[in-house]
C-alpha cells in the first residue's frame, strides 16, 4: 500500500457509485423512431404517397454490450477498493488505522483528521505520521 494507491480511494468509490447508477439506468426510457416511406395506392391510379412508419428502436444487444462492459468496470473497481480496504484494516496501530480511513475513505482534509483524532492545529502532525508511516511500509 502507498499513497498513490491510497490517493485513488475516494475517487474509486466515487466511479463505483457512478456506475453503479449507469448500470440501473441502462435501459431507461424506449426511444421512438418513425420515418416515412413511399407508398402507392392500392387501386388504379396507383398514385404514389408517403406513409410515416414508427416504432421502438432495438437497442437489445447493444444495450446488453454496454451493460456488461458496465459491469466489468464496477468489479475491477471493486476489486481494488477491496484490496485497499483490506490493506486498510490490518494496520496494527489504531490511531494510524483511523488517520488513514479518515484521510483516504472518507476524504477529510488533514485539518478535519486532526479534529477528528482530537487534536487542534492543521493536521500537519497527522500528515508527518501518515507519510512515515506509509513510507516505512512502502519499504518493507
């Protein structure tokens, strides 16, 4: 686990939630489509006319394309933030699980971390020890 990775958290569970809406709006609405075609009449004198035509446009495989790529992005997303998570929760120290869930998860400032921990200042106590903390585990 590293920052970058760590940095990528909330914007991964932002794009989760993103597709998440796309996937149950896939279908949305039918569209209706018409267009007009030449015609001529049945008896003499055959004269010829236009006759709008309309229905609903299939859109069954590509829809169900889209759907699945959808889908594949959400569970390679997924898939990561699982991954950080888990990297996440076996942080031995509690007071540095909780500096990164709030930095990393819920998206604080550092300022908003140090209220949070109980400290006044702008957070940059909880930053230093976050950056050595990861650095230290980046290099093990």
């Amino acid at each position: 686990m590293d920052k970058e990775q760590l940095e990528q958290l909330y914007q991964l569970n932002r794009e989760i939630e993103l597709l998440k809406r796309q996937i149950e709006n896939i279908w949305g609405e039918p569209k209706v489509v018409s267009d007009s075609v030449k015609a001529s009449s049945s008896s003499f004198p055959y004269t010829e006319h236009l006759v709008i035509i309309s229905g609903v446009e299939d859109l069954g495989d590509k829809m169900d394309r889209l759907k699945k790529r959808l889908t594949k992005m959400l569970k390679a997303a997924l898939d990561k933030v699982e991954k950080l998570n888990s990297q996440i929760e076996v942080i031995q120290d509690s007071e540095m699980r909780q500096i990164v869930m709030l930095r990393y998860i819920n998206n604080l400032t550092w300022q908003q971390v140090a209220i949070k921990m109980g400290n006044q200042g702008d957070g940059s106590t909880e930053r230093k020890k976050c950056d050595r903390f990861l650095e230290v585990s980046h290099n093990s």
